[in-house]
C-alpha cells in the first residue's frame, strides 16, 4: 500500500505537532516499511526520506514570512497545495495521511490528525492569522475524512461536541514519550548543569511561550513562593520558544520583579530533553487547554516528579501520577510548589508513579493503532 503523509512540520523546530509527525513515521516506517511505500510531502518537494532536522533554507523562511506577514499562510498555501495536487496525482497513493488539521486537495480516501480545537475554544490566544487560516481552511475541509485521528479522549469529545462529528468517526491514537526516553546519567546531568550554570535544585517548564500555557499564573505563584522563602528559593527554569503573544508574560515578571529568579534558556532540542528533565527538581505544567500534553509524559518518564494543571487531557496522561491542581489557583499552585520542594519523600512518590505511568504509552502502538484506520479506511 503507497501512503503519502504531510511530512511538513518537520522542516520547523519541532514541537508539538513536529514531534508527533517525527516519532509516527519513524514507528510507521519500522514497522511497515518492509510492505508499505511511504512518500513524504515536504511543502515543495515529495521524498521517501524521513528528515532529521528542519534544513536551514526551509527553517530561515518560515520565521521570515512569519516576522514580514501578519497572514504567511495565504502566500504559502496556495503554492503547497498546487505543489501537492500535481505530485499526487502522479504519485497515486492509496491513501492521503494530513499530520497537521488542514487537509489538502486530493481525490482518494483522506485521514487527518487533529491535537486539539485551542483556536475554536480560545481564539485569543492564538495570532489573528492563525485563526483567520484556520477558520478558512479546517472547519471547511474536515468533513473531506473518511476518518480521524484524535491524540486524546479528551480531543474526541471536543471535536463530537463543538464540530458534531459522529463518535465513529474518530479514532483516539495516544503519543508518547521518546523510545528509550529515560533519566539522563547522573555524571552526565551534573555536567550538563555545570555547562548551563544550573543550581543543585530548580522548577522547570517545557514548551512554547505562549497564552494557553497559562505561564502568566505561573509567574505569580512563583512569586510568592519567593516572597515566603527568599534566597534559598530554587529559580523558575521556563524552557521554550516564544512564539506569539508572550507581552503579557514579560510584563508578568517585571511587574513581580522576579526576573532575576527566573531562566529563559529558550528553546529546547530534543537531544537535550532528557538532561533537562533529568536535572529538575520538579516540572510543571499549567496549561489551561492542551490536547495530550506530551511534556507531562516525558518529564514522568525520566523519573522527575510533576505538578499539571486539573484541566483538559492532562489528567488522562497523567493519571494518579501528578499532582493536579486548578489551571487559574496561584495559591494552589504555590502551596503544590513549596511542598514538593520541601518533600524529598512526595517527590520520591510522584517520580516512581510517573515512571510507571510513561511505560503504558508508547509509539510503537500510537503506529499500530494509526495504521488499523490506513486499513480500515481502503478496506484491506
């Protein structure tokens, strides 16, 4: 069976949906290449190689167009999806994959990957041409489908609720952390620390910089944490790109005067992930609104104890291994902060749950799950 799959969000930085796509085709490829032929469609060019890391040319563009343009995507999509319909229909697959929401033009039996509805629920938190792009595209194209693929229980019943697709329709492939993801070597992370000037103990983020991760609350509960204990408080570590509308989270930590308190190391590779993790002293996540959540995952699977927010999929990832507190209670938040600081053996508690927990998810079943829909949607 020829698949041809939306490979385009590998040419960026990887996050959330750069991740999914790289660790799916890689499980796909080893576990089906042998009787599938997998083609990759890069945007300009369609190839049979999974690639390794954004190329410079593709990576400097992008940030360009976004830097010039209020709405890149209304220069680019045209071009993409001329590009696609050609390569296509040469190609002829037996089936289309889309990664990333939007479905591009193609006549066969489509099945398309949706991580969550943030821009439907909270519009505001995203750039005007994001929406303006999504709204256009999406909603229009999604019912295209002969099936889709939700990474979460809770993604299914928010496309069900606010798109009324039918139940049946969608099919829940939960990600993963990193195969063999696990705690980095302690010689390695003492030296890994040493080299980013990290102390014995800090708290640390992982993700974009943005609105929905709701970092602004996290900045104040923080402060507070510092105004109680001082000094010896542990710095707030918030690893990430800042993509879009991060002014108010700037003015969040001015307004606290915690900045000399707080490391923005930015983005984070994932050759360094598992160091990152590893050296924490806890990891938080107090997204209002996420899909899956993946860096909960990958933080429990190298034994670091975590703090998520109650809200969205989170608790579904994390299980009873977190500690899940109200996405907008600063109080909550701070309280959850001092006590795991100040708790060897709760730590001790919460890194062993999560370590347990990560082994039930893996990328291997994500294939075989995502695969069954490929099956079921060409009737073989």
């Amino acid at each position: 069976m020829k698949i041809l799959l939306d490979a385009f969000p590998l040419l960026a930085p990887k996050s959330g949906v750069g991740y999914y796509t790289w660790h799916l085709l890689q499980a796909l490829q080893q576990h089906y290449g042998g009787s599938d032929d997998f083609v990759y469609f890069y945007g300009r060019r369609f190839s049979r190689q999974i690639a390794a890391r954004p190329p410079q040319f593709d990576a400097h563009a992008r940030r360009a167009l976004k830097r010039v343009f209020a709405n890149p995507y209304r220069l680019t999509q045209p071009i993409k999806e001329l590009v696609f319909r050609i390569g296509a229909r040469l190609l002829k697959p037996a089936l289309y994959h889309e990664t990333n929401y939007v479905l591009l033009p193609f006549d066969g039996p489509q099945v398309v990957t949706v991580f969550d509805l943030s821009i439907t629920r909270f519009p505001a938190t995203h750039p005007r041409g994001r929406v303006q792009f999504f709204n256009d595209y999406f909603n229009r194209r999604l019912p295209r489908a002969q099936h889709i693929l939700a990474i979460s229980e809770f993604t299914k019943r928010e496309l069900c609720e606010l798109l009324q697709v039918a139940p049946e329709r969608v099919t829940v492939t939960p990600l993963a952390a990193p195969p063999d993801f696990c705690r980095a070597d302690d010689t390695a992370v003492r030296a890994f620390a040493q080299r980013r000037g990290l102390p014995a103990q800090f708290f640390l983020y992982v993700g974009n910089l943005e609105p929905r991760k709701n970092l602004v609350m996290l900045v104040h509960a923080y402060a507070q944490l510092l105004r109680r204990h001082g000094r010896h408080t542990p710095p707030l570590v918030l690893a990430g790109e800042a993509t879009w509308l991060t002014d108010e989270l700037f003015a969040a930590i001015a307004a606290e005067r915690v900045g000399e308190h707080i490391l923005l190391p930015g983005y984070v590779p994932e050759q360094e992930l598992a160091l990152w993790y590893s050296a924490a002293t806890v990891f938080l996540y107090p997204s209002r609104y996420e899909g899956f959540g993946l860096p909960v995952l990958e933080a429990m699977a190298t034994g670091t104890p975590v703090i998520a927010a109650d809200a969205a999929s989170l608790p579904e990832v994390a299980g009873d291994a977190a500690r899940l507190v109200v996405p907008d209670d600063v109080d909550g938040w701070t309280q959850a902060l001092e006590e795991l600081w100040q708790d060897p053996a709760k730590r001790a508690a919460l890194a062993a749950a999560g370590v347990q927990r990560a082994a039930q998810f893996s990328w291997t079943r994500c294939a075989q799950q995502t695969h069954a829909v490929y099956e079921r949607v060409c009737g073989s």
